[in-house]
C-alpha cells in the first residue's frame, strides 16, 4: 500500500513529549507509528520528506491542509499537489453542525448558514487551483452511492491503483490523527482496539452489526430529512439553495409568498445582523420557532 491517510498537520507537528501517545486517534498509547515518529525529533518543514523515508509511503492524505502546510511542509519539496474538494448537501451538513452545536448550549440554524457555511463555502472555493488539472470535486452521496465507480475515478485522478478491497477500510491499518468520530470508531471496534467513549457510539451500533453480518455495508446519514423543519429548510433554500443545486442537489419546493415572507423578515435585520447579537438571537428564533 502506497498511501497514508491523516488529520491535519498542524495538530501534531509541536506536540510537547506527555502529548505524543494522543497523535493517534485509533491506537492511542499503543500506535506504532506516530509516538516513534515524533519521537524522533523535530519534523517542521521536513514533515513528509520524513514521513515517506520512515513509512515507505508515498502518496498522503491530508484533511483541510493549512496555508502554512502548503507553503512549508509541501510546496517545492518534490511533492505534487492534488486537491479533492469533498462535497455534501449543505442541509445535511446544516443539520450535522445543529446537533454537534446543540451539545454546548443552544445554536442558531440561521447564524450556522451565515456565518460558517457560506464562509466556509466561499474560503474552500478560493482555494482551488485555478487550474481545473489539480483538483476533484468528490461527492459524499456518490461515495456511499455508487463506491466503487467513485473511487475508482478518484483513484486515476490522483494516480493510485484502485483496489476494490479499499471499501472496507476497516479491514487496513490506520494511524488517523483526526477525522469523523464514526470511521474512527468502526476502526477501533472492527479490530478490537480500546477506542473511546463518546456520545454517538450507540447510534453506531447498528451499523457496526450490519459489517459484522453483511462484510459490507454503507451508512448513510439522512436524519436532516426529517430533523429540520421547515422553516430552517426555507432559509437555508433561500441563502445557499443556488449554490447548493450548483453540486447538483435538488432545492426544496416553495411558494413565492412563503420566499417572501423569509426575505422580508431578513431585510429588517440584515443590516444589524453583525452588530446586535440580541437581534440576531431574534431573528434566529423566527427561524427556530419549531424546535
Ligand atoms: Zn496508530
């Protein structure tokens, strides 16, 4: 295997001695890799020239790289940089932020739209290169759609043999240093390995058993189906419904009176929305009147 997976960089490149055995979210104090790789020394802008030499790998899989990443740890350091713009239905993602938000206090849907998916959205865009060569859009439904076409385009794009058996990542060892709490914890439950306790671990239980059963099978999140109502479902139509068709997901139905109705209540507060929070708050509980 010619490619490694991991979180992004700057969470582990400085760690300090007594924080080395938490690098790895899969094997914690047990991982054989990045408590013996940090061990050695300072990596800082040698970080995957190093990395290749210790793990034989070539080709790694960095989440949400930053600027200082790019600039020092990659670019002009022989390596060639491939982009994969992972894309999800922005009500999918509206919803997964509301219930990870939810367990620190009470969240604003519309606040979440606002101010971190279309920022998000618009800084993510930016970054692509502008030559379309050096990156891939990759659809989340497509993934657990339609695997292995997916997967196998994605491969030729960045130059890798598809190996069918990559679908069942659970089967391959992994050092991962961040990343979703549900493949770290299928990770540790599929090969016996401690993991940790966390609030979601029943609601994967389920899908777990079915692995065990089927040796193969897909976990599809469609929960903000029902868990977003309709008024949260307007605003985000109205605020990101262009951009999220752009990907190719299709817009709820609404009537013009009811896009109306969003826009004016919006326009009275639009142009205090940075300044006052307590008309924010309002503004937001319009929105979340049906919790
Ligand atoms: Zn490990």
């Amino acid at each position: 295997m010619n490619a490694m997976s991991m979180g992004p960089t700057t969470r582990f490149v400085g760690f300090s001695k007594e924080d080395i055995n938490n690098a790895c979210f899969v094997h914690r104090e047990k991982c054989t890799l990045w408590p013996e790789f940090l061990k050695q020394g300072y990596h800082k802008g040698n970080l995957f020239s190093n990395l290749a030499k210790f793990t034989g790998k070539k080709v790694f899989i960095v989440n949400y790289p930053t600027e200082e990443c790019l600039k020092g740890e990659i670019e002009g350091k022989g390596f060639r940089v491939i982009h994969v713009q992972l894309v999800r239905d922005g009500r999918a993602n509206l919803h997964s932020k509301i219930r990870h938000d939810s367990i620190n206090g009470v969240v604003y849907p519309l606040e979440i739209i606002l101010n971190w998916q279309i920022p998000k959205w618009v800084q993510i865009n930016n970054e692509m290169p502008s030559d379309q060569a050096l990156w891939y859009r990759l659809k989340y439904e497509d993934l657990l759609n339609i695997p292995k076409v997916t997967l196998s385009k994605l491969s030729t794009f960045v130059g890798l043999n598809y190996d069918s058996k990559a679908i069942k990542f659970w089967e391959f060892e992994h050092h991962l240093t961040a990343g979703n709490t549900g493949v770290i914890d299928t990770l540790c439950r599929m090969q016996n390995l401690k993991g940790w306790e966390h609030h979601r671990r029943e609601s994967y239980s389920g899908y777990i058993k079915s692995i065990q059963l089927h040796n193969n099978d897909k976990y599809i999140d469609s929960e903000w189906k029902k868990a977003l109502n309709r008024k949260q479902l307007l605003a985000f139509d109205c605020l990101f419904g262009v951009i999220n068709q752009s990907l190719g997901y299709v817009r709820d139905d609404f009537s013009d009176e009811e896009r109306k109705a969003f826009w004016m209540e919006f326009r009275k507060y639009d142009t205090l929305w940075k300044s006052e929070s307590s008309l924010k708050k309002k503004l937001s509980n319009w929105f979340n009147n049906i919790r």
